[in-house]
C-alpha cells in the first residue's frame, strides 16, 4: 500500500499501472483522466524563445527582426499495439478508487471515444453513464477532403446512478449566445453550460502555457472540479501530464495525488505547482530527488512554445 497523508498533495513519478493498486478502495470522490489518445505517433513539443536581433530569422511588427532559439523538448509516445487493453486495466482500478458517490471523467479524441465508451459501459454499467461531453475548440490546420475534427470528447461515469455529487450552483454561468431574447435579469445571470463546451486550447502567449505536449486548458479543470467535488475533496489524475488537474485543485481548494511514467511531467509539475504542499516520491513511495539547479528559473519551459508534431 502507498501511505499518502491527507493533508498533502502528491505527484508520484511511475507507472500508473503500478501505482494504482496500491491505494486504497474507494478513496477519490473525483478522477479525471486525459491518457494518451493512440494518435500513432510521439506527442512531442519544443518550446522557443525569441529576442531582438537585426540579424534573426523572424520578422515580427513594423519589419523588427528577432532570433529563435530551441528551448526545451518535451514528449511522450502515444501508440498502443492493444490500447483498448491498456485503458481496461486502468480504468477497472479507477472504478475501485472512487468513492461511491463518486464520478469519472475519461478524456478522449474521436478516434478512439466509441470504443471507450463501450469498455466503460463494461465496467461501470450503462446506467452509470452520465454525459457525453463535447469540448469543441477551432484551432489549427483545416483538412480539404473532410470535416475538419475540432473538438475532444469527455466521458462521464458515476459510480452510483442513483446517488452522486453534482453541484450545479458552483458551476461558472456563461453568456446567452442571444441576451436580447431572454430578458435583463437571465442575461446578467447568464447560463448553465450544455454538454457541449466551447473552449480555446491553452493559447501560445498565455501565462498558463507549460510548453507540455497536449496540455489542456484549465478552463476545462475548473468547470469539472467545481460540479464534481467539493473544497477540501481529493482529486485523482493518474495520467498527469503538466499537473493541469493539480493547477486548478490549488486554486479552488482541493487536494490532489498526480501520477505520471515522464520525467519530463515531473519536471513540468515542479515548476508549474506551488510547492509549500506537494510531496514528490516514486511508485514506491520513496522521496524524488530534489531537481539539480533551480528548476524555476528556465525561461524556454513557460511561454511561447511551438508543436514540431
Ligand atoms: C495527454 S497527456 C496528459 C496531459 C494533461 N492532461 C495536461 O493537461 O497536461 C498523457 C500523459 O500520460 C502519461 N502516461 C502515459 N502512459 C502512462 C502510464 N502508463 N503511467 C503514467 N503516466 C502515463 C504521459 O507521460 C503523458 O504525460
């Protein structure tokens, strides 16, 4: 069994498939997951950093010309000879760590969400579907011989149909689409969000940007954790990433245990997660290694990044 104190956060650096069975039942009231999406190739990201030089290769406002220099490469595979296996494992683990009034978010692409959907079906039961989310977002290039794909799926699955949290006061109200057709007071209110979600990606020049291949918007956390959990509630993401999960549970009071098999995500997590309470150990609950040199300081990891993949 891995003890992890809850008065901490924690990042553990392995293999979900090793850490997961070894805490407890019933532990986590939310889990959000976003596992690789079996595109077939390396997500692979290099960020970049640009500065004035009459000699660069760029040219920004009013003909100024600026050098590019390579920072940081972050990556990590994302091809499966069985994925729907892989997920299985996991997911089955995941359905034993919620807590019974508790809920699943599985993020997927389009290519892989209906077979999902299918293998949660198999292990939650059908009745424990809740929604089919559609985050929609317009980014990117535009393919001429199809519809051009521009959203993800999240799927949600309770652990008990009958008896669940979901607290619709605490989700953000957005903007009517037509104000003038509902009256004053519901237009300064706002609205409920439907299942379908329309966000932007995490923009290049935002201060929010890690430079993480596949990072996800906190925007996208922060709606899920406000309906799905309550402050001081422990948040499950075993497939972590840049810590977007543990970013947002910070902010709005929740605590956190991420799990991630990169280095490169840890690397990431320190950097992005406000230290004072996260403990950092191994799938076999021993203490990382503190990171040579100061970690914070690298300016190529935040900020403007670009793909390569
Ligand atoms: C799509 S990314 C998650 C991005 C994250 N939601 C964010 O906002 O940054 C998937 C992550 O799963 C990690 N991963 C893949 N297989 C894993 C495994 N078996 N155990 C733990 N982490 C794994 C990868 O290293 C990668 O960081």
């Amino acid at each position: 069994m891995l003890e992890l104190d809850r008065d901490l956060d924690w990042v553990v650096h392995g293999d979900n498939a090793d850490v997961l069975p070894k805490l407890p039942d019933a532990s986590f009231p939310l889990i959000y997951i976003d596992p690789p999406f079996n595109s077939g190739r390396e997500q692979r990201r290099t960020s970049i950093s640009v500065a004035r030089d009459d000699a660069g290769d760029r040219i920004g406002f009013g003909g100024r010309r600026y050098a590019t220099e390579l920072g940081n490469s972050t990556a990590f595979a994302d091809k499966f000879d069985d994925y729907l296996s892989f997920i299985a494992e996991r997911v089955e683990q995941a359905h034993r760590l919620l807590t019974p009034q508790g809920t699943i978010y599985f993020h997927i692409d389009y290519r892989e969400a209906h077979y999902c959907k299918i293998l949660f079906d198999e292990i939650f039961g059908r009745e424990c579907f809740l929604n089919e989310i559609i985050w929609a977002y317009d980014y990117g290039g535009r393919s001429k011989r199809r519809w051009p794909a521009k959203h993800d799926t999240i799927l949600v699955y309770v652990r008990d149909p009958a008896s669940y949290f979901f607290d619709q006061d605490a989700i953000e109200r957005i903007p009517y689409m037509a104000p003038g057709l509902v009256g004053k007071e519901k237009a300064a209110r706002g609205k409920l969000p439907t299942d379908v979600w329309w966000h932007t990606i995490v923009p290049t020049n935002s201060s929010e940007r890690t430079g993480y291949a596949t990072q996800k918007p906190e925007g996208i956390l922060r709606r899920i954790l406000c309906a799905s959990s309550r402050p001081g509630d422990r948040v499950l993401d075993f497939f972590a990433g840049s810590g977007t999960t543990g970013a947002v549970a910070q902010q709005l009071g929740r605590r956190f245990v991420l799990v991630d098999d990169n280095p490169e995500a840890i690397n990431v997590m320190r950097q992005r997660l406000a230290a004072s309470s996260v403990a950092w150990v191994d799938a076999m609950g021993a203490s990382l290694p503190e990171p040579e040199g100061d970690a914070s300081a690298d300016p190529t990891l935040f900020g403007t990044s670009q793909a390569t993949a």
